[in-house]
C-alpha cells in the first residue's frame, strides 16, 4: 500500500479508511444483530468488493440466498478474487481505524463485534444517496453471510482462497 501522499486523490479519497470501516460497520453491526454473535474475520475481506464494486453492488439483495445470487451473477465473480487480493491492504486500514476509534473490538476468539457502549454510527448523517446504498448493501451482505455457514464456504463460493 503506498504512503498516503503517493496515493492517487482517487483512491485517497474513495478508499479512505473512514468510508470503508463504515461499511465494514455496518456489515458487522448486521451480522451481529442477526447471530448474536461475533462476526468472522477472515469473512471482512469479502465485504469491500462485494460493496464497492458497482456492478455487483447494484445487483446485491438479500431476499436471494448467496448461493442463487452467485449461480445468477457468476459473470460479476468472474476477477473478484484479483478485487478481493487488491483490497485487503485497504480493508486493513479500515478495521485498524475502528479498533483504534474504538467502534469494534477483536474478541478473544479472533471475532468482531460492535463495541455495545459506543455510539451507533449513523446511516445518513452526511451520506449522499451513493453511501446510503453502499451501507445498505453491506447489510444484505451481512445477512447473506449470517445464513450461508460457514466462512470456508463462503469463500469457496465467492470463487477465493484465504
């Protein structure tokens, strides 16, 4: 990942850490509303280019399970595990910013989980209509990997490899 200042104004500003914990946020918040539970790590690589990729964001409901929705938009998965290597540096700095802002911690299983003290961030407090969908899919995203099982297959049906 290259240093903030050699970042195209691009990338600083659309992948900034901030918008993307937002969304990886709201993806946990979601999950653990609807488990009870803690939210898989490895499972937080999968959000950004599901969500950011607009295409397949478009294309996210959560009235269909993931396994249809993937036998359905194979065409979008087709480089989503190059989308999925790209973004891990950048999903990184976003988990980083919110244990540091102290909005999610890491249990001691390795989990996230929203931390219950903390305020609840916002869905459209300065979020123009593009954020709100962003934050909105990574709900449906969050409910499709509450009902799928397990992470391993998870991954494999999003066609990627830990």
């Amino acid at each position: 990942m290259n240093k903030w200042d050699m970042r195209t104004h691009e990338v600083a500003y659309l992948l900034n850490p901030a918008f993307c914990g937002r969304i990886l946020y709201s993806t946990i918040k979601t999950y653990n509303e609807i488990l009870n539970r803690a939210f898989p790590f490895p499972l937080i690589y999968l959000v950004l280019p599901l969500v950011l990729h607009k295409q397949t964001r478009i294309n996210i409901s959560s009235r269909t399970q993931l396994l249809v929705w993937v036998q359905k938009y194979s065409q979008l998965l087709i480089d989503f595990p190059r989308r999925t290597r790209e973004l891990v540096p950048i999903s990184n700095e976003a988990i980083e910013f919110l244990l540091q802002t102290g909005k999610i911690v890491l249990t001691p299983n390795g989990e996230l989980e929203i931390v219950p003290t903390s305020r609840t961030l916002s869905k459209t407090k300065y979020a123009d209509s593009e954020v709100k969908e962003c934050l909105t899919k990574a709900e449906h995203v969050a409910k499709w990997f509450a009902s799928a099982g397990k992470t391993e297959t998870i991954y494999i049906v999003l066609g990627v490899r830990p």
